[in-house]
C-alpha cells in the first residue's frame, strides 16, 4: 500500500460520489478501513524490528528515533523510523492548530498508534485496542523556520545531572583493568569509575554501567552478561539526547546477537532499553530543571 490516505479516498473509478451530503455514512465500511490502517501498522511494525535486527547501521538509526521520542513507544518509534526517520518534534493537525501552527500544503502526514478502547479477550483478561492517528513533523508546518538547535549543558553539568540520585554509589578507582573506564559490581552494588579520563568517556561508560545498576533489580540474581547490550544501547541514547559524542559506538554486530528471535520478543527487549534510558534521561532533566530555576534572576522590584 503506497498510500495510506487512499484507504479514506472514494475511489473515482468507481462512481461514487465524495460529497458526503449525498450518500449516508457508511459505519461499515469506515470500520473496515480502519481496521485495514492497524493491519497495514502492525505489518509495518514487524517489518521494521526484522529490517533492524539484520542491520547494525539499520538499528542505530532505530535507536536515533528513539532517543529523540523516548516517551513513545518501540512500535511508534519503529512506525516514525519506517515512514518520517528525520523527524524531531510531533503532534496531529488539532494540537498544531491550538499552538497557532498550521501544516504546509501538500505535507502528507504519517501515523502512529494511540490506545483505544478497552475489551475483554475470550480467556477473561482486558486487551487495549489501538487506532492510527495522523503526525506530522515541525519540518512540515509554519513553525519550521522558527526551529533552534538543541541546547546542552556543559560537561559538568552534564556528568552531574547523569550522577543525581544515582541508585548505587559511585567511587573512584585506579584498580580497573586498562581497557576499563567504569565497571558497576553487583555483588557490591557500586559504581567504580577511572580516574583521569575526559568528560565524554566519564558520560559514556558511566552512563552504560549506571544502566547496569537500574536493571539490577537487587535479588543477587543479575547477571551483566545478559543484559551488557541492553546497557550499552542506553548509553547511547542518553548521548544522543543530551549532546555526547557517539562516535565510538559500534553496532555491527546486531544480526549476530539478535538472530532467530521473533519480532515481539525484540521488542520487549528494546522496550527495557528505552525504558532504562527513558528513566535516566528523566533524572537528569528533573535535576537540570532545577538548576536552571535557581540560576534565574528574581524579578526586579
């Protein structure tokens, strides 16, 4: 299907007319076609996860989506990486409009899923149905030309907000191996951390071994190698998203790690990823809220 908006066109060839005042509205059909569009999304979905698992360049730029919309889920990360991957800032027609923002013509929108009704499976449990809602990105209305570059905090700043109420304590060591920069120990639960190393290599390992640390749910269960990947990928969209050099992360080898596992399953993992990442950034944004209240001037008297 190269056009989702044709599921809502009359077809022309057909006769039909597309003045609604002339024909009733047809509530089975509309079904249908909507039922068609969660089709197409759920397809589109499974794609994604399985164009991304075979990919390490394919799933960096998942992981890019994601860091920019870490408060929406992996299918509409993945449904935005499949259909607007450069987009940066969302909404629908309705909240652009109440912002005073209008879409541009000839802008087609993209769609992603948004919870629906609740409803009752055969087995007893309560399901959520989804429906498609139309998106569209800043780059496609008015308020484009008004878009900044993203603002970070300083280094230091930065490494702060990243240490704020960490879950476990983190110390400085020069006991760690060479090819060490941090290491979290679960046994001990702490942070051990290299000193002497520069500001981005402080915020990429320590952000890649407090993911440890929120993962470690505390039971002497936890085990690093099953989730080094997990931390790794929540390193890196915490650097994306507050400014830190990526370059030195590598994802060639996905297909190898993420060979013959089924799409949800996938997901599910990156859902912990997103998750892990998602409650860090939130820390660290409280924190820099903050400060950027208390560095305010009072209002003149």
């Amino acid at each position: 299907m190269n056009n989702l908006d044709d599921l809502f066109r009359q077809d022309a060839a057909s006769g039909s007319s597309t003045n609604p005042y002339e024909q009733p509205f047809d509530k089975e059909a509309w079904a249908q076609k909507k039922q068609e569009l969660r089709q197409w999304a759920y397809e589109t979905i499974d794609a994604a996860t399985t164009a991304i698992a075979q990919s390490g360049d394919e799933f960096q730029r998942y992981l890019d989506v994601q860091s920019r919309f870490d408060r929406y889920s992996v299918s509409n990360a993945l449904l935005i990486l499949m259909q607007r991957p450069e987009a940066t800032r969302i909404a629908d027609f309705d909240s652009w409009k109440e912002q005073g923002v209008f879409i541009r013509r000839k802008e087609t929108g993209f769609y992603i899923l948004e919870p629906g009704e609740e409803y009752r499976r055969e087995d007893g449990s309560t399901g959520i149905s989804y429906n498609l809602k139309k998106m569209f990105d800043i780059a496609q209305t008015t308020a484009s030309q008004k878009r900044e570059q993203p603002t970070y905090p300083d280094d230091r700043m930065r490494i702060k907000a990243l240490m704020d109420r960490a879950p476990v304590p983190i110390v400085i060591n020069d006991a760690l191996l060479p090819e060490m920069h941090a290491l979290y120990q679960p046994d001990t639960r702490i942070i051990v951390i290299r000193r002497g190393l520069d500001a981005g290599d402080i915020f990429r390992s320590l952000a890649q071994e407090l993911a440890h640390a929120e993962l470690d749910r505390g039971d002497g269960r936890y085990s690093r190698s099953d989730f080094t990947f997990h931390a790794y990928c929540a390193s890196y969209m915490l650097c994306k998203q507050f400014g830190v050099d990526t370059s030195s992360f590598r994802f060639h080898r996905v297909p190898e790690k993420l060979k013959d596992i089924e799409p949800q399953q996938i997901r599910t993992e990156l859902t912990v990823m997103k998750d892990t990442a998602h409650d860090m950034a939130r820390r660290m944004n409280r924190m820099l809220a903050q400060q950027r209240q208390q560095q305010r001037p009072e209002p003149a008297r």
